[in-house]
C-alpha cells in the first residue's frame, strides 16, 4: 500500500487509564521526524494519552532504546503503556543504507515478537527527502500519526486480552 492509498483513521478510544506513551525519536531529520513527531502529539491528545519523548541519535539505537526503556524499573508500575518509534533513513551513495534500515526494522520486530509490547514504528525508510517530507505532512498520510494510532491499537487488544 502506497501513502496516497492508505485509509483515514479514526483515533482510538481506549478504555481504562489514560494511556501513557513513550516516544523516541531520532532527530536526524529534523523537520520530517518533526512533522511525525506532531501527528503523535495529535494522536496522543485525541486519545488522552500522555506523552514523553526522548530523543536518540539515529535509527540504529532505536531498538536499544526501546529494550532499555522496556527493562525500566517499574514506579510502582509500569512507566509506560505503549511505545512510539520515528526516525527516517534515506538512501544515500552507499550501501549503509541497507544496513540500517535491515538492522533498525529487524531489531524493533525481534522486540515486538518477543515481548509483545506495544508499538507503533514510524521509521521512514525512504529514497528520497520529498518521499519522507511526503509521509510528515500535517494530513492523514502522517507515518507519525498512523504510528501512535498502531500502537494505542496494540495497547488496546493488550488491555482486552488481560497483558496490560
């Protein structure tokens, strides 16, 4: 499914506690992973969820990342309901591009299957800026948005099922 395919999605309402999500980010691209970063902040609001953002350096930390803020000390419970990923990786001259990307995607799924957390992955892997610019636009073609909107999914079937 392309972006210009994919269907508008309503935000879910979940019952229970307001959800509490934790965003990482990696930056690189500022002004895309920006523009990701408000579709979770509007996703985050029209749920009632609360937000906390961290920042890392690439796409490459963020399943470590991920895993460490899994492994977190509950205070008393668990910190966080559901997790948000952005990042954007776009191809260059090399293929370091490849690497990433495979190892970035590869790790945040081993995590996933294993643990069964809830997670929504806004990393773009693109070939070109205007792809990513496309995909962090303030529209419904937002990856931000539809990240956080996958992950309040999850949290939502974890809540229903008895995991959270």
């Amino acid at each position: 499914m392309s972006t210009a395919d994919a269907p508008a999605r309503e935000t879910i309402r979940l019952d229970g506690p307001a959800p509490r999500l934790l965003l990482i980010q990696a930056p690189y691209y500022a002004e895309i992973v920006g523009g990701m970063r408000a579709g979770v902040e509007r996703v985050a609001a029209e749920a009632g969820a609360t937000l906390e953002v961290v920042d890392v350096a690439g796409a490459y930390e963020l399943p470590a990342t991920l895993r460490m803020a899994l492994n977190a000390p509950p205070n008393p419970a668990p910190r966080w309901d559901a997790f948000v990923l952005l990042g954007c990786v776009i191809r260059g001259e090399t293929d370091h591009y490849d690497h990433i990307c495979r190892e970035a995607m590869s790790g945040v799924m081993q995590i996933s299957a294993e643990t069964g957390a809830a997670i929504g992955c806004g990393l773009l892997t693109v070939h070109t800026e205007a792809q990513a610019i496309a995909r962090s636009r303030d529209d419904h073609h937002n990856k931000g948005a539809e990240a956080a909107q996958a992950a309040l999914m999850q949290l939502d079937l974890r809540r229903r099922w008895g995991l959270a």
